[in-house]
C-alpha cells in the first residue's frame, strides 16, 4: 500500500519579482514554509532588483485564465491568494471564475510595489470593488490601497477602522488593513462580520520590507488551506511577518527581502 504524504495545497496568482522578495517567489517560499504544497499563475513579470523596477510586462487575461483552469481542475486548492494582477480585464477574470474555486480567496490588492512603481492601472480600483471583492473571504490593502479604495486618507488606527468597516461592508469579505506604514506602532486592523480586532506588534527600525505584504497574505493563505478560522490565521501570520521582518538577511543594496525562513509557531 502506497503511503499518504498528503499536504495542504494552496494556490497564488501573482507578478512575478526575479529578486526572489516579493510575488510568486515569496509566496510559494511561504506556502513551504507552512509545509503546504504550491501552486503558482503568473499574472505579470517584472524587471526589478533592490533598487528599482525597471519594467512590467503585463500577461494577456486569456493567458492566466487558461492556467488558472487547467491548475484548479487538476489539482484543487484548499485556499486561493491573489497578488499584483497587472490589469482590470484580469481582476474581473478571476472574479468570474471564482464562484468555481470553491475555497477560501484571499485578495492582496497590490497596487504599487515598495519601490513606488505602479504594478496596476488606477482604473482597476474599480474593478477590484465591483467584481473581485464581493468574492473574497479576505481583502489585504495596506495603508494606501486602503485611502486609494476608499478615497478618504488612511494614515490613523481611527481612519483604518472606519475604512475597514466600509470595505467590509461593501463587499462582505473579511477585511486586514495593514499598519505597517502608521508612523508609530504598526498595527493592523481586522474588520470581520460587522467586528473590529486590532493586531498589534513592535515596531522594527529596518529598510529591508520588500514583500512584506506579499509575504504576510501567503501566511494567511497557507493557514486558511491548513483549516485554521481566519481570525487564527491571521494572528499566526502576523507573528510570522513580524519575526520575518526582525530577522532579514540583509540583502541586496537597496530595500532587501524579508526572511521567509522565520520560524513558524506550532
Ligand atoms: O509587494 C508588492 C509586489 C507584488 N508583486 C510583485 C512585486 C511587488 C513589489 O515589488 O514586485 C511582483
């Protein structure tokens, strides 16, 4: 009798970072991290090290549609992420298949990369409200996805309350608006069914952040496909993010990647 060697399967739809920091790469290094099994669309690639984005080429939507398919029919995820998706046509694809997914889908709405190079049109804010967030279990915005969203300023634990309640409201899916960029404490902001809980942690005086987000929503991602409740997986992932952050490699010359290694709590 062959033996089972089962694991949880967890898919990201993402940009690709050849610097290994952010995107697709960050997140299957979390997926094994987690001790969960990775699958991986490419939405976008960009040119990009430390220093700078030099340049984004976006993928046709019919292109990540059929990978997305041919993935999900085969080898069904327990949980689902999306990251920079590069373009409206591709935010609206998915939200048309994933009445399909069938699993939780957590939807970072990467709209700028750390460097400040815009990894998505403007106009996909709109498509994100009225297509892709109405099908999410879980929406991450940082601090100015979370203003850009919503369009008042997010930049109090005030502001990020009220916007994590209109979000949530609107669309019905679970609401994280990370306060990584609060000039104090960073504490993020959790809106789930109609409740606020706040997530806070010590602030760590360090450049090296890049893929920070990507990395938290795939700790999220990687709990939720292991079948813990949301509000535990994102207290888990914050614990891992926040290690992650303290124990950068330092590298790169610029704002270096985050350590994935970080250990993770049983
Ligand atoms: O962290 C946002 C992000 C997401 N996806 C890709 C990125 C970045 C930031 O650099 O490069 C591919």
């Amino acid at each position: 009798v062959e033996e089972s060697h089962h694991r949880p399967v967890a898919l990201t739809i993402a940009g690709s970072d050849p610097s290994g920091g952010a995107g697709i790469q960050a997140d299957l290094k979390v997926f094994h991290q987690f001790g969960v099994y990775g699958e991986a669309v490419i939405t976008l690639l960009t040119v990009q090290n430390t220093v700078s984005v030099s340049r984004v080429e976006v993928m046709d939507a019919r292109l990540v549609e059929e990978q997305i398919r041919a993935v999900i029919a085969d080898i069904p995820p327990a949980a689902i992420k999306t990251g920079a998706l590069g373009s409206a046509a591709i935010v609206r694809m998915i939200a048309d298949l994933a009445p399909q997914f069938g699993c939780p889908l957590v939807v970072d709405p990467v709209m700028i990369s750390t460097h400040g190079a815009p990894l998505i049109a403007k106009e996909a804010g709109a498509a994100y409200i009225e297509a892709l967030f109405p099908r999410a279990t879980l929406i991450t915005p940082n601090l100015a996805e979370a203003g850009a969203l919503t369009r008042f300023t997010v930049d109090s634990i005030a502001a990020m309350r009220e916007a994590a309640r209109r979000l949530s409201g609107r669309s019905g899916a679970a609401v994280l608006i990370k306060g990584g960029h609060l000039l104090e404490e960073p504490i993020d902001v959790l809106c789930d069914r109609g409740e606020l809980l706040e997530f806070p942690s010590p602030r760590i005086a360090t450049a090296h952040t890049h893929g920070t987000g990507c990395t938290y929503s795939a700790a999220i991602t990687a709990l939720l496909a292991s079948g813990l409740p949301l509000r535990e997986a994102v207290l888990r992932a914050k614990q891992y993010i926040t290690e992650a952050i303290r124990t950068n490699p330092g590298l790169g010359t610029r704002n270096g990647p985050v350590n994935h290694f970080a250990c993770v709590a049983e």
